[in-house]
C-alpha cells in the first residue's frame, strides 16, 4: 500500500496544476517553464540510471520499454490534437469542447501508467520507488496546467475542467492500486513504465522546454539531472 499512498501524494501535483489555471496564478509561464526544464532532466536521469537497470533483468523488458513508449505516443498525441505540455493560450484554436474531452482521453494511459510506475518501483525496493515518485511528482503540475487550460480554451467550463483533473489524478492512484495483482504488470509493470517516463522526458517535456530561450530553463535540466544523482545517493542503494 506504500505506492499507492506514494501515488495518491503524485496526484495531488495534477490537482495543484488544474487550480493554478482555474485561479489564473498559472500565469507566471516562466516558473512553470523552469519546472518543466528541471523535471524533464530528473525524469531521464531516473530511466537512464534508475529504471533501465532493473528492466535488464526482466525477460523481455526493453520491448516492453518500446510499448510503453508507442502506448503513450499513440493515445496522447494521436488522440488529442494540438497538445502541448504548458498553458494553452490559442482559443482560436480550439474549435470545439470535444477537444479538451480527447486530452482527457489522451492522458488517462499516461496517468494510469505513472501510477504502475511508482507502485513497480515500490515493489523493486523502497529507494527506487521514492526516486520514481519524485520524477513524476515534477511533471504532474505542468500536466494539471495543460489538462485544465485545453478545457477552457475548448469552451468547458471550470466545473469541467477540475472534473477532468480530478480523473487523471483518480487514473494514477488507479494504477498504482491494481498494480500488485495484475501479473502481467507485476512482471512487467516497470519496464513498461519506463517507456512512459522515457516518453514523456524526451518527447514531451524536453521538446517542450527547449522552445525558451532562458539560461534558467536549460541550467534547469541540468539541474533536474544532478538532483537526481544526489537525491539517488543519499537515498539507500537501490539493488539491482
């Protein structure tokens, strides 16, 4: 039941976003751009130096990396158009309120699949799974903010819009809380969460924030990735 509280904390990230938006405090873009800069090198340092280690050891773990990897791309940007990790601004472009109900759909996998990865990675060892938290805590806000803005540029009310990030925060604890008897993601629940957290790390948020043009951002990947070696060595070892 650890991941599961761990993953309930994670959500909170997603809830914090929506109402930034709601409240119009989500208008300091430059904050949530640094955010962005730094969670995206936490996040590939954690699969780089903290996942992929233990997916050596699951038989067929690096196809399920590359499945999880396609699962996301597939829902997220093929289902929801015009998506971007940050607020949205463009109400011309946002032609009707199904737009804002696909990014729901598009993200439910997503969400789903960051609470198999902190649940797998609790299973793995505690250290390994407080790592994945803090990895995906760091994007759960710029994933509420961009949830909740392309509800109301989509012409949804605010209701709405903390409806619909209520249910990707719903979709983590959910993940988190099979976890342990699905054997399927038992086995290969971290392989498959690595492709995810590879998947939004480098094609999401990295992308994502290389669009500024502020030392801030870009020291902060580096700083997401150092944070990340120094948060992995004080913490105890993670066997693998």
């Amino acid at each position: 039941m650890t991941g599961v509280l761990y993953a309930a904390l994670a959500s909170l990230g997603d809830v914090a976003g929506g109402l930034l938006v709601i409240w119009r405090a989500g208008r300091d873009r430059g904050m949530l751009a640094a955010l962005t800069g730094f969670g995206a090198g936490f996040m590939l340092a954690l699969v780089i130096l903290g996942m992929l280690p233990h997916v050596v050891e699951v038989e067929g773990g690096f196809l399920a990396v590359l499945v999880g990897y396609l699962v996301v791309h597939l829902t997220q940007h093929t289902l929801t158009p015009h998506f971007h990790f940050g607020e949205e601004t463009h109400d011309d472009a946002m032609v009707s309120q199904g737009i804002g109900v696909w990014a729901l759909v598009g993200l439910l996998p997503h969400s789903f699949f960051d609470g198999v990865a902190i649940s797998s990675g609790f299973i793995e060892s505690a250290a390994l799974g407080v790592l994945i938290f803090t990895g995906i805590l760091l994007h759960k806000v710029p994933t509420g903010v961009s949830l909740a803005s392309i509800m109301l540029a989509s012409g949804n009310s605010s209701r709405k819009a903390m409806a619909a990030v209520v249910a990707i925060a719903s979709a983590t604890v959910a993940g988190a809380l099979i976890t342990p008897f699905i054997g399927i993601l038992a086995e290969y629940g971290l392989p498959l969460a690595a492709g995810v957290t590879l998947y939004v790390a480098a094609s999401n948020l990295i992308p994502e924030s290389q669009h500024a043009r502020s030392f801030g951002v870009h020291g902060g990947f580096v700083a997401g990735v150092v944070a990340y070696v120094l948060l992995q060595m004080v913490l105890p070892a993670v066997h693998h």
